[in-house]
C-alpha cells in the first residue's frame, strides 16, 4: 500500500521533521519548465548524482502533484551553474494527470471529491459522504503516527545537495477536511462524524499532530 511504502517509519513523540535547508546566498540560475504538466515523480537518487558532479545544490521549487506551466521555475540552482538544463529536468517525471506514486496526497483528494460531490444539493447522498470520511479518519489516524519522508538529500559524502518541497502533515489534514467542512454544514450526519473523527484524533495521536489537527480545526470551523 502507498501510505505504508511512502511512510514506513514510526513517528517519535518529540521528534521533529526538520525545517527544509535553505542554501546560502543567491541561486546562480534557475531552471525553467518546458511545457506544462504535472509533476508525477523525482528521480532524487539521480538528482543528487548529477549536483555532486558539478558541485551545484539544487532546490525544487514546486511540490510532486503540482502543475507546472511552460517558462515556471522549477529549480533554483546554487553553487555552480548547470550548462544542460536538460539533464536535469529529465530526471522529473511529468505526466497529464496525479499518481500516488510519489504522492499520497492525492489519494485523500479524491476521498474528498467523492465526499462534496455527495454532499451537493443534485446529489444529495450524506451517506457516500460519511463512507469517504471513514476512509480520511483511517488514512489520517495511520499517517499521523508516521515520520515523514526527508526533503534535504546528501550526497555520499553527507553534503546537501538537493531540496525538494515537502507535503507535510498539515497540508494532508486540511485537504482532508477544509472542504468537507464548509460542505457539511448543513448536513448533521456528516457533521458528527467530522465531530467524532476530530475527537479521535486529538485524543490519540501524538501531541506535535494532535496540536495541528485542533488548530486546522479552530481555523476552518471544522467542529
């Protein structure tokens, strides 16, 4: 399963995910897309190759999900500058649509485009709604015991040579609910279900996720 391959250690009450590295000073170019599409994978092992080589550091600047249009920045470059631009966009994997290949996220987005699709007024369907509510609460409860995959990757020698921007725990909780939220205002059975899975987690998820799952909660009026 994608959540058990993409995050596959336990999270350690008091860890912290470390904040993304910022490289010092300007970048020396940027590289730009070539046509619009979405990000579907990064090859980050071949990345890192390909900096050490030339002595560069690079950033990428848009998450793996993101759509990228033609002449958008999709890597700063620090240290050294790059000749064949090519050579590293080929190592990011472009395609029409999402996978969940690289990108657990968009899972929970089609959890919740069932859910508001049932939730609308032509629909009407309170029942599919909760269904995919019981799937985000599973999904949600798994992850939040889970660390996070790394953003800052060495090279052989332990030096930091690409960036890449993270999904983080946050983004996968307000996905999950912001929307549904707003929705289901009017619908008390999936309001009570957003009730009971906001009450189970912040009751038995670690105290750094609980702290997001109220605050998230507190800001869109999830409960």
């Amino acid at each position: 399963e994608d959540l058990e391959r993409l995050y596959n250690e336990e999270f350690t009450t008091g860890s912290r995910t470390p904040r993304p590295l910022v490289f010092d000073g300007d970048p020396v170019e940027v590289i730009v897309a070539r046509s619009g599409d979405t990000i579907v994978t990064v090859d980050t092992s071949s990345l890192v190759k390909l900096a050490q080589d030339n002595d560069a550091y690079l950033e990428l600047v848009p998450g793996i999900g993101d759509f990228i249009v033609t002449g958008q920045v999709v890597f700063r470059v620090y240290g050294n500058p790059l000749t064949d631009h090519g050579s590293v966009l080929r190592h990011v994997r472009l395609g029409d649509e999402r996978t969940m290949e690289q990108d657990l996220r968009f899972g929970f987005r089609q959890l919740v485009d069932i859910a508001i699709r049932a939730l609308s007024a032509s629909t009407n369907d309170p029942s599919t709604a909760s269904q995919s509510l019981d799937r985000l609460h599973d999904l949600l409860r798994r992850l939040g015991q889970r660390e996070f995959p790394a953003h800052n990757h060495e090279d052989d020698s332990g030096t930091v040579r690409l960036i890449l921007n993270p999904q983080s725990w946050e983004s996968f909780v307000r996905v999950a609910v912001e929307e549904i939220a707003y929705y289901a205002a009017d619908t008390p059975v999936v309001s009570r279900r957003l009730q009971r899975m906001y009450d189970d987690l912040t009751e038995n998820l670690p105290p750094e996720r609980a702290a997001v799952v109220r605050a998230v909660a507190a800001e869109t009026r999830w409960v």
